[in-house]
C-alpha cells in the first residue's frame, strides 16, 4: 500500500471544498423540502444518500486525503451527511403523518351506509336435515334430549352393558380426554362421546319414571380419518321410548312412520337380526330404496345407482331396550320395556341428495350449502 501524498492539495479536489459539500447539503435538503408525497420522497433519498449520490462519491474521495486534510474533509462531509440524514427523517415524518390522516378520510367506511347486496348464507343441511328428523318424532311427542360431547366412559358404555374389554372401548375407535393432572388419557373416564346413545341413559336417569319418548340429536366422534365416506366428527340421531307394554311392533311402526314422513308415502323398513350391548333382541334397519322402490331388483334394465340394485338401504342399528341397561338407569324392567334406534345423519343425506363425498359436508363452502335452499 503506498504512503499518502504529502503534497496532495486538498482544495484541489474539487468534490471536496466546503462550498461544494454545502451546495450538495442544500441541494438534497431542498429536493426533500419539496418533496410532495413519499414516493417523491424515496426519490429524493436515493438521489442525495444513495450510493451514487454527491455526498456518497465525495465521501469516498476522502481515503485519498493527507491526513490532516482527511480529517478535516471527514468532519464537513460527516456534518452534512448527518444533516440531510435528519432532514430526510423530519420529512419523511411529516408525510407519512400526512399520507396517515390522507387515508383514514380516503379509506373511511360507513358501515351505517344500506347496503342491499349482502350474499344470503344458508344453514349447514346437516343442522336442517337433523331438526327436521327430530320434527318427525316432536310432532308425535317426543321431547328433545342433549347430552355432552365430552361425555363419561360411563354413560358412553358402561351403562350400555359394554363389558370392559369390548373392541369399541380401544384407543383406535374411540377419543379419550386427557386429565388436567397428566394421567393416561384412557384412565380419565371421559371420552369423545361414539355415538348418541348415552343420551338415552340420560334422559333415563333424569326423568326417573318413564313414560319416556325422547329423540336425541347430536354430534359423535371416531377415531376415523377424513375420506370419502368416513369422517371423525359425525351426527347422529337417537329415539327411546320406554314405557308400559311397548313391543317391537311398535318400534317398527314408528320406523315405517319415520321413514314415510321423510322420504314419502309408501316407503317402507325391514329388520335383519343383529348384535348390540345395549338392545335385545337387537336388529339392523334398512328402508326400501325410495328412487328404485325395489324394481331395480333382478331387473337389469333399471339398474339402480342409489341402493346398487339392492332394493333396501341400511339406515342403522335399534332393538328393545336390554333389561340391564333399564336396570344400570334404575327403571324396574318387570314393568317397563322400551325400543330405541339410531343412524348416522351423514349417511343419510349422502344418499337422499346424492352427496358423493363426505369432505364436501365438512369442508364449510357456501357453494355445497346453497343448492340446500335458505331454510331457517
Ligand atoms: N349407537 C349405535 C351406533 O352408533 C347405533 C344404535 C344401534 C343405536 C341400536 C340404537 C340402537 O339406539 O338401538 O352404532
């Protein structure tokens, strides 16, 4: 590196002499004074601080001073770069305050201003479908019973004669709630309830005496990925009747009753034997396909797309009430009987309205909702 030049006359360096550091200073406090609004602004700036600005290249020119003329060139050049940095500061703060209050007067909004464009939302058809089910049976009587989501392990299944290892009670099926103190979440007791039925013990439990008729709508969880034909938060809908002398006639009579009041007149329902802890004897509910009303059977000219050509479709569990689940509720089963059954809503409006996909019910779009119509 070589020495600095001794003989090098500062004043020689045009760039450098205090007139013309002054002039640069005015300049750039000049063009931010007449700045007019901040993209003037930020032209401004670049011009007078930026790296190709006056000042930058004459403080660049300062390294090849002597150095007593270096410091002295350093100082004038380092006042004016401070000064029109302020400069620039104080004006950039008094346009921004402007472009501030400029834009809450521009951008106000009158939310007060009519407005008669507003797009019409339309209740979820879940949450319709499922209160027009219930309608079906509180038009007969039936009250209508909630329980909780959170729910005991207890009324979930204990009170529904699950004995305590059945499969459904698993961690792969079921959603146990954690305890606040940490302890294993399938010791806590509660659980996600799986299905509607321990509304039924419920509202046993609650009224003490029957008769009770109560119809139970509500949301049930599963351990079940989201596809096409599963979900792990669902609906479901529940009916107990339990009451002197109530047979199974009677459970298929409201059954029929149901179905014609939902899908229209004629339909009909079947019973096939099948296994729950808490009915007996316990059956699966289909209702006859009400597009096909059973002529797609063996008949391969009108196939039927919605039951497959089966004639029925399955709508889902009931029974009479089990003795033991009268008993865990304390209602005396020498005197009283019952039937209850319940099905998935989901399911249900899947194959009434064609829903190909159950992620479209789930997924929150207008769009899937609208078709449905504005039904309060
Ligand atoms: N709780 C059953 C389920 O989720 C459905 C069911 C079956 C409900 C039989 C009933 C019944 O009331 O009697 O699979």
């Amino acid at each position: 590196m070589s020495a600095p030049n001794k003989s090098y006359d500062p004043v020689e360096v045009e760039a450098l002499k205090p007139e013309e550091i002054e002039r640069m200073r005015d300049e750039a406090l000049a063009a931010f004074e007449s700045a007019a609004d901040l993209d003037a602004l930020t032209h401004a700036k670049t011009a007078h601080t930026g790296p190709t600005s006056p000042l930058s290249l004459a403080n660049r020119e300062i390294g090849a001073l002597p150095p007593q003329a270096k410091a002295e060139a350093g100082k004038r050049v380092g006042m004016a770069r401070g000064a029109v940095n302020k400069a620039l500061a104080a004006r950039l703060a008094v346009l921004e305050a402007e472009r501030d209050e400029r834009v809450l007067v521009e951008e106000a909004v009158d939310v007060t201003l009519p407005y008669d464009r507003t797009p019409a939302g339309a209740r979820h058809p879940l949450t319709t479908f499922m209160e027009r089910v219930a309608d079906v049976f509180v038009a007969m009587g039936y009250e209508v019973a909630e329980g909780p989501e959170a729910e005991a392990e207890w009324f979930n299944f204990d009170a529904l004669n699950f004995v305590p290892d059945h499969p459904a009670r698993q961690m792969q099926d079921t959603f146990f709630v954690q305890d606040a103190d940490g302890a294993k979440s399938d010791e806590s007791g509660v659980v996600l309830r799986t299905h509607t039925s321990p509304v039924q013990a419920r509202a046993l439990l609650e009224r003490r005496e029957p008769p009770v008729y109560v119809v139970c709508p509500g949301r049930v969880y599963r351990t079940d990925e989201l596809d096409a034909t599963h979900t792990p938060v669902f609906h479901q809908i529940e009916l107990l009747a339990v009451d002197e002398g109530l047979t199974m006639a009677d459970l298929k009579g409201t059954l029929d009753h149901m179905v014609q009041a939902l899908f229209g007149a004629g339909m009909k329902t079947r019973l096939r034997p099948n296994y729950f802890p808490f009915t007996e004897p316990s059956a699966e509910m289909d209702m006859v396909c009400y597009v096909c009303r059973g002529e797609s059977v063996g008949n391969p000219d009108r196939p039927c797309r919605t039951c497959g050509s089966e004639g029925w479709i399955e709508l889902g569990g009931c029974g009479m009430v089990n003795p033991k689940v009268l008993v865990a509720c304390g209602v005396d089963p020498q005197k009283y009987s019952g039937f209850a059954f319940g099905f998935g809503i989901e399911r249900m409006l899947m194959f009434r309205h064609n829903v190909e996909d159950m992620r479209d019910m789930v997924e929150g779009d207008v769009r899937f909702t609208r078709p449905f119509g504005m039904e309060i």
